[in-house]
C-alpha cells in the first residue's frame, strides 16, 4: 500500500518527517517552505488516490502562491495537533 492510498497514513507520514525535521534542527519557516514544494510535487505529479487528496488538491491548484503558504502550514498543524 503506498502512503497516498489512505489520508490517516498520509498523515502519519508527514507527521514523521515532521518531526524528523524538528530533531535536525529545522525552525517553523523551513519546514513550512518543504511542505509547500511538497504540495507543488503532489498537486502536479500525483493522482489523488481518496478523497481528502482530491479535495486538497483541488485546494491547491485554486490558490494563490500564498495561500497555498497557508495550506501548508495547516497541514503542518493538523499533524502535530495528532502526536
């Protein structure tokens, strides 16, 4: 099973490398500007594989550089709320 095939994994996978990033050393901003070229690699390369994904990258692709800024740090959020 890949990790996009099921939101709560998808989740659970960003939260790792979340905090992978936070033990190297990796402040707020960083992290925030990784999770939005990561979201850039998804919304353009990757087929949504459930629909949380799909409406994500819906999200995505309708927003402005800066909200997807904002899109980002949400998820961001949402996965460090859940450890």
């Amino acid at each position: 099973m890949s990790v996009l095939d099921n939101f709560d994994t998808w989740k659970g996978f960003l939260a790792n490398r979340i905090q992978q990033a936070q033990q190297q050393g990796m402040d707020q901003q960083t992290m925030s500007a990784v999770a939005a070229e990561v979201g850039d690699y998804l919304a353009q390369s990757v087929d949504a594989k459930n629909s949380e994904e799909a409406v994500l990258k819906e999200l995505w692709n309708a927003a402005t550089e800066q909200e997807q800024q904002a899109i980002a740090n949400i998820m961001i959020k949402l996965v460090q709320k859940q450890q």
